[in-house]
C-alpha cells in the first residue's frame, strides 16, 4: 500500500472549528475532484489512526489541501490535527473513490459533508461549466457555513443555505426534508449529489427516489 510523509505547509481556520491544512504533494500523486484519502500524522501515538479526508485542492495545484472539521470535545484523530503547527508531518495513503462529478445536477451537503464538493465545484468554476449546477447546504447556524464567501461569490443564488439550530431571517430555518426538497427543486432527471451525516442520506436519498429522481443520477460515496 502506497503512504507518503508530507510537511504541513501552511494552516488556516475557515470557520470556528474548521481548518485548512495546505501541505506537500508527492511527486505523481494524482487525484480527480471528490476524491480522497486516509491521512495519519506523522507520530509514534497516531500514525496507525487513519481518517478519510477529502482533497479540497484541485489536481493541477503544486500543494494539496484538506478542510477538516476539528472535533475538540473529545480526544480524537481531529482534535490532535487542530494541534499541528506549520513543519509538522503527515502520512498519505492511496486515493480512493468517494464521490465523483458525472454531470450537471444538485449537490446536498450537512455540515462537514460539503468537503467533497468544494473541488468538484472549483474544477467546474475553473472550467467554466459551473451551469445549473447548485448547492444546497445544510448547517446548525450561520458560523458553521464552510466558504460561505466562494461558495457565494461562484454559485450566487444558486447556493442555498438551511440552518437548523438559529432563527436567522438572511437564510432558510428548515431541515432538508422531502416538503423542503419539493420547493427547491423542479427537474428530477438531473444529477443529485450527497454528503453528510449517514442518516442524512439516507433520508434525502429516500426523498428524492420518492419525488421522481432516478436511482442512477442519485450519487453518494462510493467506497
């Protein structure tokens, strides 16, 4: 099995528990939009403890970058990564599937789930052919919404945002449930793309199968 030990070049927060980690890129590592890894930090206590993250770099970049929500209440593999310093080390191992792009459609993320979309997204801005594509995103409150600005600033108003835990008047206060997904959505032969907590797609899976979608155009990871 392929691994790699890569510097950490550079971390910035994104949102109050959300960081991104800009670091090395191997020589002829290669990976297509969506797509991920198991990522250890380079240390005697935790570098058996892999976690999936989601390349949020484009494939072209001389860096990769990961956007990782930090789990700080428990001692975890997350927790330990809001921890690391810029020259810190990480181990890549093979890429793998998760969820890749196969046409114009709507994208559905809960929280941290947005992760695979955000180079999906990019490449296709990059590319020009950003289209009818559209993202609807669920969250707990307004601080949590991940690149809230790029998201806004690529998508427009075809970047909806729900918050389910805050009354805020500038946003949706719904949980995306089969009545929310009927008034947001009018064409069930597109794409639909999904990410978030498992029971959150399952549940939207569902919904969507129920108001027409067809199975084949309802993607989720694939592992």
């Amino acid at each position: 099995m392929e691994s790699h030990i890569v510097k950490i070049l550079q971390i910035e927060s994104v949102t109050h528990n959300v960081k991104r980690f800009r670091v090395e890129k191997p020589g002829g590592y290669k990976f297509i939009p969506g797509q991920a890894t198991e990522v250890a930090i380079n240390s005697d206590k935790w570098k058996e403890e892999r976690r999936p993250f989601t390349f949020t770099s484009l494939g072209d970049w001389d860096d990769l970058e990961f956007t990782i929500k930090i789990y700080s209440d428990h001692e975890g593999v997350t927790n330990q990564l809001g921890k690391l310093r810029v020259g810190d080390e990480l181990i890549l191992h093979d890429v793998w599937g998760a969820i890749q792009y196969k046409g114009e459609g709507t994208f559905i993320a809960g929280g941290a789930g947005v992760t695979p979309f955000i180079a999906i997204l990019r490449q296709l801005e990059k590319e020009n052919k950003l289209g009818k594509n559209q993202l609807i995103f669920s969250n707990n409150t307004e601080k949590d919404i991940i690149l809230k600005e790029e998201f806004s600033k690529m998508l427009g108003d075809q970047f909806i945002n729900t918050l389910t835990s805050e009354k805020n008047s500038s946003y949706d206060t719904r949980k995306i449930d089969k009545g929310y997904l009927s008034e947001k959505i009018d064409d069930y032969t597109q794409y639909f793309y999904i990410c978030g907590p498992d029971p959150m797609i399952e549940d939207i899976q569902k919904h969507l199968l129920e108001l027409g979608a067809h199975k084949e155009k309802v993607i989720t990871e694939e592992f």
